[in-house]
C-alpha cells in the first residue's frame, strides 16, 4: 500500500517496522560516500519527508545518484523510522536500490531555482 506523506505525519499513525511506499517530487538531494539524503513532497501537504539511502559503492549506482535532481519523481520502499532530528517526525530509510526514478530532468536545459528566503 502506497502512504501520502500527511498520512505519515498524522497524529494516528504507528511506526513499525514494516516496509512502506512513497512516491513524489524530489525538493533537495545531497550525496555523500555511502550515504544519501533526499527531501521530497508528494504534494499532500507541506511538510516533506526525509529519505536516507545507503549504498556500498558511490561509483556502482552513480547512473541512479545522477538522476535524482530537484523536481524530478521518485517513488521510495523502506522503513519509516523515528528521526534523531528534531525538525522532523519520522524519516524513511532504505537502500539505493529501493528508490525507482521516473523520467530524467536535464538541468543544462531545465534549470530549477534555488530555494528564496525572505525575512
């Protein structure tokens, strides 16, 4: 069964420790040797979600890592657990291979801004 990220974030919802699904719209994406954080919304409300991914080799997935840029939809399967943050309630963490990328966003010809902050 695939989750809205307001479902997620409900006062009602338990964690467990199964698998869930989510899919949405890539907001940030940072990389590092063998970790992965990914922000994404699926528009449900304003809050987004937070994924962690682990890989063992950046180099064997960078085919994947290259694709998931900002706008572009991804649909996630891993295990939502409590966040050691304290921004966030819950984030979900899984495998790079668990992560399904829809489309391709060329950033030379489509470029997205960065994010304004106003004070």
């Amino acid at each position: 069964m695939e989750n809205t990220i307001k479902n997620l974030n409900s006062e009602d919802y338990k964690v467990t420790e199964s698998k869930i699904k989510v899919s949405g719209w890539v907001l940030t994406a940072r990389f590092q040797s063998k970790i992965g954080f990914i922000s994404i919304n699926d528009g449900s409300c304003f809050t987004p979600l937070q994924i962690v991914t682990e890989y063992t080799e950046k180099n064997k997935y960078s085919d994947t890592i290259s694709r998931i840029k900002k706008g572009i939809s991804i649909t996630v399967s891993g295990i939502l657990i409590e966040s050691p943050s304290k921004h966030q309630k819950y984030e979900l963490k899984c495998n790079i291979d668990d992560i399904t990328v829809y489309g391709n966003i060329d950033a030379e010809e489509y470029p997205m801004s960065k994010k304004k902050t106003f004070s």
